[in-house]
C-alpha cells in the first residue's frame, strides 16, 4: 500500500503469486481433468524425489500408492463436475520407494477443465497416530484378556468349590464317632462355605467394579454437541457438513461426560470420514423414549456398509468394514465399551450406498 497525493492509501494490485507458488512448504500443484500434472511447486518435487519433467511426463496415479488408486479415482470424479475435495488423505510413493502421506483441497476450475491443489504432508502424523492406535489395540487386548482370566478363574474355582459343599451335605457325620473327625469335617465344611462366599463376592465385584470408578453427573446433551462441533469445526465446515438436531423426548441423560463426548466425536468423525462421494455429510440426531428408556437416535446418509453380514463384528476391536486408508476399527469399539460398561445397550442397521443408523440406550 502507498499514499496518493491526497495522501490517501492506495493498495497495490500488482504484486506476483509467482514467489507464493515457489517458497511454499505446502504441496502446490494444478492439474487437468486428464489426470497429468499440469504445474507443481518445488515443494512438491522435493517431497517426492522427481524433477518437474518427471512428474509431469506420467499420470498422477502413477505416483500414487497402489492400494489408494481405486479409492482416490472414486473420490476424485465428482471434482470433474465441479465439487471441491477436501480433507481427502491418501498415499504416494517417492522415488526412493517411500510411503508418504497427503492430505489433499482440491478445487476445480471446470470451465478450465483444471484443479488447484493444496496438500500438506502429513506422514508424521500417521506415524503418530499408527503407534497410539497399536498401543492402544495391545493394551485393550491385554485388558480383556486380563479381565477374562479373572472371570474364568472365579469360575473354574467355584465348581470344585460347589462340588466339595454337595459332598459334604451327603455326608452323615452321626456314624462318625470319633469327636476329632467330626470337627475337622465341620471344620473343612465351614472352610469350604466361607471360600464359596468370597469367590462369589469376588465375580460380582468384577462385574459391577468398572461401572463403579466411572463418575456420573446429568449431562445436557446439546452442550456435548455443541462442544464437539466446535472442536470439529474445521472439517465440519470443509466438509460441508450439515446437522439436523431433535432433543424434544429428553435433553439430559444421566452418564459419564468424558464417555459422551468420545462417543459424539467418534460418531460424527466417522460420519464424515465414510462420506458418500455423491453427496455432503448430513447428520440426524434425535432422542427418543422405548418402553421407559432413553434413546439416543444417530444417524448418516454416508456410504454405510452391510450390517447384516458384519452383525457379529461391528464393535469388535480392530475391525473395518472400508478400504478408508484411516480405518482403524478402533472408533466403534470405543463407543460400544462406553456405553456397555454403564450398562447401556447401542445397535446398528446400515446399508451399503445408504448410510447408518446407531441406536444408544441409556441405563438412566
């Protein structure tokens, strides 16, 4: 900006983007609806270890990971009728034979039959976030183990328990007439009772001592919504994401805020994360009251999958039903664990190119 002679600013139109496209640490590139590279910034050849004649010369997918070149042209045809593409991730391989990963805005330009990308690296998150989810995936699974030891021990020690009690109330100790015996049978029958009392004390506190440590408050459920949305905000509003909210049945609900929250973030992430390429995120939420209980009623119209046949796997540990390079089957494990250890119950129906619908019942 400079001053005129009337001493007035006058903003200058003239400066180059050139500088822009050339300095950027973050990945630039135009390209065609052909499918070639059209221009990329030196940012770009150096994340990937080609010249600019190279990348230019071959289709962009021939840099790209085998494994994402279906999923990448999937979400990419809609940019040829002139959506945008945001907050898509996917995999390439360098020269060098490295994977790294990018997260891609594309916008098109149709007149132009041209798309102007921006993409930033974001292989060290991945990493990060492979390692947490590994982690996380052992210690649930120690855990479980764990627990299941704990349950099938009790158990495997209170049948001989309950056998040893049923012998000795077949027992007739009036035939016995030495007074020593008689006292140790007593003696081992007491015995016997008080390690059948301790080990059911025992399996009952197993099953109640989660629930136990969990804290429970009255939640208001529009606070938890608005604070995920905030949270969310960014991919919310790149994603073009639109919420339809209905908490006439009831607001409140009786639960741990910490277990909410997750379970919202989960839900509404992975909403938009299996987004339907056809179409924008659209999200119902509603509350609902069955035979007395409170329900929570969730629901998307992404690219769902066969509930049906993954009936006995939906809420297993490391299981997913996409070729989503991020699928971790990790999100709705979670929620299934929050809501079960507060004695809560959470189904799915969904189908595939329809969307999902979860189904929370809250022990409340």
């Amino acid at each position: 900006m400079t001053l005129n002679n009337d001493n007035k600013l006058e903003i200058q139109t003239d400066y180059s983007l050139v500088p822009f496209f050339e300095l950027s640490h973050d990945l630039l590139c135009i390209a065609g609806f052909d499918g070639y590279f059209k221009r990329v910034n030196p940012a770009v050849c150096k994340t990937l270890g080609y010249t600019e004649e190279e990348l230019l010369s071959k289709p962009i997918n021939y840099f790209q990971h085998p494994e994402d070149k279906e999923i990448t042209q999937k979400y990419r045809e809609p940019i040829l009728y002139g959506k945008p593409l945001t907050n898509f991730e996917n995999r390439y391989i360098t020269k060098q034979g490295e994977i790294v990963w990018f997260a891609w805005t594309s916008i098109p330009v149709k007149e132009e039959e041209l798309v102007y990308a921006i993409a930033k690296n974001i292989t060290h998150k991945k990493k990060h976030e492979e390692e947490r989810n590994q982690l996380l995936s052992e210690l649930s699974k120690t855990n479980s183990r764990l627990k299941q030891l704990n349950y099938t021990t009790s158990h495997d020690l209170r049948a001989p328990v309950s056998n040893l009690l049923a012998i000795f109330s077949l027992m007739d100790v009036s035939h016995i007439t030495n007074e020593e015996t008689r006292k140790f049978i007593e003696l081992l029958k007491k015995s016997t009772e008080n390690l059948k009392t301790t080990l059911d004390s025992y399996v009952d506190d197993l099953k109640i001592q989660d629930s136990q440590s969990i804290i429970l408050v009255d939640v208001k459920l529009m606070d938890v919504i608005d604070s995920i949305q905030l949270t969310l905000d960014s991919l919310i509003k790149d994603s073009n994401t639109s919420f339809q909210i209905d908490l006439s049945a009831f607001e409140s609900v009786k639960f741990n805020p910490g277990y909410l929250e997750s379970i919202f973030l989960n839900l509404i992430t992975n909403s938009i994360k299996y987004v339907h390429p056809d179409r924008d995120p659209f999200i119902t939420i509603k509350t609902e009251i069955s035979d007395g209980k409170k329900q929570l009623i969730f629901s998307d119209n992404g690219i769902g999958f066969d509930s049906e046949k993954q009936k006995d796997n939906v809420f297993g540990l490391d299981q997913t039903f996409h070729e989503h390079r991020d699928s971790k089957g990790i999100g709705l494990y979670l929620v299934y664990n929050h809501i079960n250890s507060l004695n809560g119950k959470i189904t799915v129906n969904s189908k595939v190119n329809e969307g999902s619908v979860f189904k929370l019942t809250f022990n409340d």
